[in-house]
C-alpha cells in the first residue's frame, strides 16, 4: 500500500520469484552479518529485536490493507457460476470478463481500473463482468485458470466475442496452462491489449444499426 501511495504511477507488484530472491538476499545478508565483527547493531544485540521488527511489519501490511473500491462502475457482478450461459445467451453481445479473488492485492488495484474502463466503453453490445473465483472455483476451472496461493494467474481477463474467449491477459500456453509472459494492469494496457477503442467502436455501430431496425415506438 505504502509504494502505491508514494510512487502512483510504479508497478508495485512483485511476483513470487522477486520475492524470493529478496527473502534469499535477507537471509544471506543476515548469516553474513552474524559471522562479521562488529555487526549490525539491531541483529548484533538481539535477534529478537529484528523478529520483532518483521512482526510489526507483517501486522501493519494486515492492519492497513490496501483500501477496497467503492465508486461507480458499469460491471455485472456473477452472483451465480452461470458465466458461459451469460455468454452464449446473446452472441451479439462482446463481454469483458475479470476473474477475480478478494485476497489479491493485484486484484484489488484493478478494481478502479476496471471500473473506469467500464464507464468509458460500455454499451449495449460491450459488457463488462466480474467473478470471484474464491467461491466459484468450478468457474476458474472450466476457464483453466490457476487459483493457487502462488498463482500467476490471478486476476486473468478475458474477452469473449460471438459465445467464445478471444483474448485472454496474461495469456498461457496451450500445452501447459502457464503463464507466457508477466502483465501489468494498467488502464493503458488494457485499452491495448483487448484494442478497447476499436471495439467500442465496432460495438456501438452494432447499437446503431440495432437501433434503426427496431426503432423505439412511441
């Protein structure tokens, strides 16, 4: 929370494998500082004392999460694991699916991202979605997505057109299911990698005609 705040415009995410390296460096630095004399005074006079430290670093991070958006947004939220009837009920119909968990801070920072994508293209033709795959994990499953602890997958978007998933971020390989490369969610991302501009556009002509074959009756 702390990085989001000073550094607005960072990624502060990390994976897993910058973690461990850093966790590695930490303990490698420590056992060095052990042998060496004189040492660092915090870990030289007690160990408890950095113990104690990582305690109230580990209860501040749980204490003082990172705050959970409650503004305004145009996305369906799936009470039910009904996401591919909802799909195929109109082909006509482009949606744009986030697969979600509310214990993952990525997760958490796209919420206002994806909300404010929402309000920017959506349409009749373009829909915008959200499921929490923590309760319907027969969801996350069925769309091969890895909801593990130390998943790389976790949010994953998908965009469907005509009943079927077209673009998918981060994308995976077919033959192992795992991640290709790292994606950052950012609304400039985003707006690239699913070409939002021309799909509202392709979508809101689709309005268009609809509208002028079935013109509202006064």
């Amino acid at each position: 929370p702390f990085c989001s705040y000073l550094f607005p415009t960072w990624e502060c995410e990390m994976t897993w494998d910058e973690l461990e390296v850093i966790v590695f460096a930490l303990v490698v630095g420590f056992i060095k500082s052990r042998k060496t004399r004189p040492g660092p005074p915090l870990l030289k006079r007690d160990f408890r004392l950095g113990s104690l430290y990582i305690i109230i670093c580990i209860v501040v991070y749980l204490v003082f999460p990172e705050p959970i958006y409650a503004g305004p947004d145009k996305v369906q939220y799936f009470s039910e694991p009904n996401v591919q009837e909802e799909i195929a009920s109109d082909k006509g119909v482009a949606w744009i699916i986030a697969f979600y968990t509310p214990w993952s801070n990525t997760c958490v920072r796209l919420a206002p991202v994806f909300a404010r994508l929402s309000l920017e293209f959506a349409n009749d033709k373009l829909k915008f979605g959200k499921v929490d795959i923590s309760r319907f994990p027969e969801v996350a499953k069925e769309y091969k997505i890895n909801t593990g602890v130390m998943s790389k997958q976790i949010p994953t978007i998908i965009l469907f057109e005509g009943g079927k998933e077209t673009i998918r971020r981060p994308a995976i390989s077919s033959v192992t299911g795992k991640v290709l490369m790292r994606f950052f969610f950012t609304k400039e991302n985003l707006i690239y990698s699913f070409d939002l501009n021309e799909l509202s556009r392709k979508t809101i002509a689709k309005c268009k005609a609809t509208d002028h074959d079935h013109p509202k009756r006064e």
